[in-house]
C-alpha cells in the first residue's frame, strides 16, 4: 500500500561525506590506504548507500563490527575486503570462509580454533592480529603476542595479513597515553618482524589517531566518526573542515496558545512563565531523541532557535515558537543540523545529555526513514 510517511526524516548529505572523506586524505601517506569504519549501520548513516559512496570515492575496505553487517554489505554486494572487528564467533568459521571476510583475532582460543578449522578445510582465513596496547579492552598484551611467535609460524590455517591496535586517549589534551601506546605497537610489529611475521596492514589510527599519531610505519587509516561529521577532539578542530552528513528533520504538527503558569507534557515538568505558543513536533525518544533532552534541548524554526520544553515523550516532543513570529502547521524544524551560520551539532546535542556525538547518531532510529541527496564528483 502506498502512503505518505510522517515528516519525520534522516537526510544524509552524501556529497558532504565525500567532503570529510578529502579531509581523511589530507592525512594520509603516500603509501597508505584507508579502511573505513561502517559499523552501527555507519554510525546510522546507513552502511550501504555509505559504503557504496566511498568505494566509489577510492576507499578500498570496510570495517564493521559483527558477522551480521558484514552480511549486509556482502548481499548489497559491496566486494570490498571487510575487517569484522568483533572477531568470528564459534559456529560462525563456514560464514567467514564462504564470505572471505577478515577477523580481527585477539586470543589465543579464538586463534587455535580459527587455525584448527580453516586447516582442516584445506584452506586460509585473513586475519588481523588485535594488541592491546593500553585500551584494557580485546586484545593480546604485547608480552602475549611476541610470546606467540612460534605458534603464529606454524598455523598454516591463517594468514596474517594485518596488526592492529587501538588508541585510547587520542582525542585527549595529554598525549603521554597515545605516545606509550604508539611506542608499544611498533615494538610488537619490529618483535614480531624479527620472527618472520610481517603483516602488509598495520594500523592504529582511528579518526583521532590518523590526525595526531600516524606513523610512517603504518599503512592502513581507519576513520570513522570524521567520515559522519563528528568532531575527533576538540583539539583537532582547527585542522578541519568537516560538514555534518545527517540532517534530523521534522514538521509542525499542532499548534496551541497557553497561558502562563500551565504545565506540559508528562509530570508538568515544565510551566509556563507567560502566554505561550507551543508547536507539538512527530519526534519522540523511539526515534532517538534522548529523554534527557527534556527542557535541555534546542531546534532550530524559522531561522531561530527555540527550546524543547516538558518531558519528550515516545513519539512528541514540545517546543515553544512564542518568540518566533508567525509559525504555521507544517513549519520545518530542525533538530540535527542546519546550515553553516546556523547548525546543531551532535557535539552540541551530545552536550546536553552528558554523551558523545557517536551514540547520538547511533540513537536515531529505525522507525526515522532515511533520505539521501546524491553526491556528484567535479
């Protein structure tokens, strides 16, 4: 049945990906490569019609985080090399074979297991070695790793086509963190070298990372939150330009006058302080807009900002327009994004409920469709 969709809408702006994606090339190495990171269904951009856009602007491989996203870009038939992040699950070996995808591999279990079936199948499984060099997450200690050298020779399942690691402070003020962790890495992959094993990937640098810490050494880049917008560090903000890729978008829905001293929404949390006029906006926390957004947040109408007022609700939110002349039913609003002079950033929003752009992204949800505006090269 065909209908209409509440107003309520996602745009992603691929063109402007393709903008952040310039920016991750002013960092990158003659010799380097980029691997970008479409995990959380990139970063709720959507990782196909992300995917597709930066394959087709020369990214050369993907990572996610679980066997099922791989999936998805495989049957989107994205043919890419894929790094699965979370590793390869047991039960989950035929899968990682049949779909040539990568695993990154931080235990000795996971390792002796991996080996044990790709061997017996005859055949090879691409697998990137994951050190924890001081996340305190996944990962072989340093000590582990070079200890495991003569096992690594000998497992004739594997191939082991890259080293990683991940940095914990990178987009911190204190540098002393990454630096030991740098330190750490590449005296794993000289140890490991020294042995015979000589990974062609070697990477380390997320966003943050590729911008304050990227070694000649490594070859591979691993942006993700730069690609999406987000700010990596306040520290790294005068070297970019980025452009935010979603735009959350709503309409007017309904239009009240109220006098002063009446209470909104569920437990009258806000009252009003004078005659006011209240737009009821289609967006509520199952759509991602955090309850704590409640008498904290802003949108923009008209040009103007004004603020969300009372408790957001599962599918409504209230905002006052009182100060704004002549809103209408069907106004637009604006709750993520904007244009350049006047924009709502996820750093702002991820502000007010004491977050971090990444998860406000990732909350937008399913029931929020998608539109894409079609990006172009000159």
């Amino acid at each position: 049945m065909d209908f209409s969709p509440r107003p309520t809408c996602a745009e992603i702006d691929l063109q402007s990906l393709l903008h952040n994606l310039d920016q991750v090339h002013r960092f990158r190495k003659s010799h380097q490569s980029i691997l970008a990171i479409v995990k959380a269904d990139a970063y709720g951009h959507g990782a196909v019609p992300v995917s597709r856009t930066l394959a087709a602007g020369g990214v050369s491989q993907f990572g996610v985080a679980t066997l099922e996203e791989a999936v998805e870009l495989r049957q989107a038939r994205l043919e890419q090399p894929l790094l699965v992040l979370g590793g390869c699950y047991p039960g989950q070996e035929d899968a990682f074979g049949a779909l040539e995808l990568m695993p990154a591999v931080g235990d000795l279990d996971s390792l002796q297991r991996l080996n044990g079936w790709f061997h017996d199948s005859g055949a090879k499984l691409k697998v990137h070695l994951k050190v924890d060099t001081g996340m305190g997450r996944i990962g072989f200690s340093p000590e582990e790793l070079t200890a495991l050298t003569p096992q690594l020779t000998a497992m004739t399942g594997l191939d082991v086509v890259g080293l990683m690691s991940h940095l914990a402070c990178a987009d911190e003020a204190d540098d002393r963190i990454s630096a030991r962790q740098l330190t750490a890495f590449l005296d794993v992959r000289a140890r490991l070298s020294a042995c015979g094993i000589v990974p062609r990937q070697i990477h380390i640098g997320n966003s943050a990372g590729l911008i304050g810490w990227n070694h000649p050494d490594c070859t591979l880049l691993r942006p993700g939150i730069m690609l999406y917008g987000g700010m990596p560090g306040d520290k790294y903000r005068p070297q970019l330009d980025l452009r935010p890729v979603m735009c959350l978008r709503t309409r007017v829905a309904q239009l009240k006058t109220v006098p002063a001293e009446t209470g909104l929404s569920y437990g009258h949390r806000f009252h009003t302080d004078r005659d006011s006029r209240i737009a009821v906006l289609p967006i509520g926390y199952a759509d991602g807009y955090n309850r704590l957004l409640t008498n904290r947040g802003e949108v923009l109408i008209r040009g103007r900002r004004v603020p969300v007022v009372g408790t957001v609700c599962m599918d409504w939110i209230l905002i006052d327009v009182t100060d704004v002349p002549d809103v209408l039913v069907g106004d637009a609003v604006t709750l993520l994004g904007g244009t350049e002079e006047n924009c709502i950033t996820a750093e702002e929003w991820g502000g007010w409920v004491d977050s971090i752009s990444y998860e406000v992204f990732c909350r937008i949800g399913s029931r929020v469709p998608r539109r894409y505006l079609e990006a172009h090269r000159a």
